[in-house]
C-alpha cells in the first residue's frame, strides 16, 4: 500500500474504535479529528462528508471481520468444527478485539430505521454475514454432522441471537457468565440439530 492509503487504513481504525463507543451518529469529522489529532481538512479531503466517512467504517470493518473472523474460521475443518471456529472468532469480536464492542451491533440499533447509504451499507454487510453462516450450516449437513431437513437460516438467525445476547450481557450488564452462557447457547443449538442417534 502507499503511504496515503496507510494513513487512511490508520485513520479508519481509529473511526471504528471511536464509532463502536459514541455510535455512528457520534462520529463525524470533527470527532474523528480531535480523536486522531489530525486536522479536519485533512479528514475532509479523505472522506468529503460525514456519510462518506461511516460508510467508509463500515466497509473498513467488514473487511477486519472477514480477515479476523470469516476466513480463519473457513480454514477449520469442515462442518461441526468449522461452525464452532466461527462462533469463537465471533465471540471474540464482540468481546474482546473491538474496544467497545461489535461496531455492527452499535450501527443497527442506530441505522435499523433511518433509510440511506449508511443503512444500505450495513443491511449488505448483515445479509453477506448471515449467508456465510448459513453456508457454513450447510457444510455441517453435507458432513453428516447437522440433520439433512436442519434449516440453516432458521440456525444462523438463532445464532445471531446468541450473539445479541452475548453483547448485551457482556458489554451492557457486565455479567461475568456471559461467554459460558454464550457458548452454553452455542451447545444447545447444534445438540437440536444434530441427527437423532439409532
């Protein structure tokens, strides 16, 4: 990379750890400059408006979550392993390698009714997360491991749930049960969809 897209990768980092605290509505230029030390013309010439810069997030982030997330869990073995790879790598997302949690989560519950690109953006990267886990449901069946009529959306909305929970408990209520309960969750969903044993 040249050294300005280096200091644009540098910048959009700081965005998302300063967007997952205050929320997409909170992070403008001005936040962003005072956070970065940097000027806002500066910021400006990078990101020409406020929308621009947290659609600009939102795409630094998805990639992050498919370098951190989606494909080391798709080197995991596949079907059952595979799914737990994915939840693991998800967990730790939410919890501990985002400063203040998954910026993803922090955006819907801000962008869930307000119409424009920053809601587009976040509704593709949210609609491409739950397929890959579908997919990766699927592998489960093709190995055996998940029953043949399991439905694999049906699992990665269940899943995500989990996920909610987990955010919730960990980040909002402090609750130190959080992660077993997550991966206590995690258990009870692939026992149910499971083949039944001769």
């Amino acid at each position: 990379m040249s050294k300005g897209d280096d200091t644009r990768e540098a910048i959009l980092d700081q965005a998302i750890g300063l967007a997952s605290r205050v929320g997409m509505h909170g992070l403008t230029i001005g936040s962003l400059a005072a956070q970065s030390r940097l000027s806002k013309s500066g910021l400006f010439a990078h990101f020409r408006s406020k929308e621009s810069l947290q659609v600009q997030v939102l795409d630094h982030a998805a990639a992050m979550f498919v370098d951190g997330v989606v494909r080391p869990a798709l080197a995991a073995p596949r079907g059952e392993p595979r799914v737990r790879e994915l939840f693991e790598r998800w967990l730790g997302w939410c919890g501990g390698d985002q400063p203040a949690g998954c910026v993803f989560i922090v955006a819907t519950s801000e962008f869930d009714d307000e119409p424009g690109p920053v809601r587009d953006r976040l509704v593709r990267a949210q609609r491409d997360w739950m397929e890959t886990i579908a997919t990766v449901f699927r592998t489960g069946i093709t190995e055996g491991h998940f029953r043949a009529d399991a439905d694999p959306d049906q699992f990665g909305h269940d899943l995500y749930g989990v996920i909610l929970a987990y955010h919730h408990a960990h980040r909002l209520l402090r609750d130190p049960r959080a992660e077993r309960r997550a991966r206590s969750a995690l258990d009870r969903l692939l026992d149910a969809a499971r083949p039944a044993r001769p």
